[in-house]
C-alpha cells in the first residue's frame, strides 16, 4: 500500500508542477505579447513624428534660407541688387521644389493626432504667408521684405514648440 502512496504524491507533484510551468508559460507568453505590442505602437507611431520632425527641421531650414535672402535685400549692404535678387530667386526656386515634392505633405498628413496636425497647417499657413511676401518682394520693395521678415521670425517659436510636442510624443510611446 505505502507503494501506491508514493504513486500518489510523486503524481501530485508533478501535475502541481506542471501546472505552476503552465501558468509561468502563460504569463511569459502574456509579457512578450506586451512588450510585442509596444514595439509595434512605437514603430507605427513613432516613425511618422521621426519623419515629421526631420521634415519640419528641413523645411525651417529651407524657409531660413529665403529669410536670410530677403533680410539682406532689406538691408542691402555689401552687395548690389542683382546679387541679392539672384541669391532671393535660388532661395525661392530650391523652396518651390522642396514644396512640390510629395515627402513634406506625406509627413505631414499621415499623423494620426489632430493636435500635431492643426500646429503643423499653422506652420505651413505662415510659411506660405512668409513666402508669398518675399515672391511679391521680386522688385525688392522694401516695406515688403521687411514683412516678410518680422513673419518669418515669428514662425521659429512656433517651430521649436512644435519639435518639443513631438519630442514628448515619442517619449510617451
């Protein structure tokens, strides 16, 4: 009889024991598929705001390029008209293709918060304000270069508090 006792609990503890590794296995299983689904939420969020955050960075650098053309045709020291009209017009013509290529818009409008997206069609308003002042400024008119720069620098804390949301975005996920 003391033969089947022995039977009895060497069976017990192994289904005890397997039972304990089942239930580990299951929360491992459970943690990995946690940690799976973070991964996902921050490659699938997180390369959109990389993306917007470089084309942003781009375009401020784009746009301060026209700016400076601009600024120093309000200024005019140390070089002629034709200078700074020719140095305007390839700042100008390198923006125009920046803007017709499709990366900007896609960064743009494949942000899934309405918060980013509203700040970033703010940013580009202004920018297209900016730019519409240095294109009409073609004749270098003074008081309109000088428009367009007060507008443009108005743009970079806008730039700078939008990096920091995105920035925030990404370290939320």
């Amino acid at each position: 009889m003391e033969g089947w006792l022995y039977g009895i609990f060497t069976l017990a503890g192994v289904l005890a024991g397997g039972l304990f590794t089942y239930l580990g296995m299951r929360k491992q299983l459970k943690q990995q598929s946690e940690l799976d689904s973070r991964h996902w939420k921050r490659e699938v969020r997180g390369k959109p705001l990389l993306k917007l955050r470089d084309e942003l960075a781009y375009m401020a650098a784009m746009q301060n390029e026209v700016v400076d053309a601009a600024h120093s045709a309000y200024e005019g020291v140390g070089v002629t008209t034709e200078q700074t009209k020719d140095r305007l017009d390839k700042a100008l013509s390198r923006w125009d293709t920046y803007m017709a290529n499709k990366n900007p818009l896609q960064s743009w409008y494949i942000q899934y918060n309405v918060e980013l997206f509203n700040k970033v069609s703010e940013i580009k308003t202004d920018y297209r304000r900016a730019y519409e002042n240095v294109w009409k400024s073609g004749e270098l008119k003074v008081a309109e270069l000088e428009e367009a720069t007060r507008d443009s620098n108005k743009i970079w804390p806008k730039v700078i508090e939008l990096q920091e949301l995105i920035n925030k975005r990404l370290e939320e996920l």
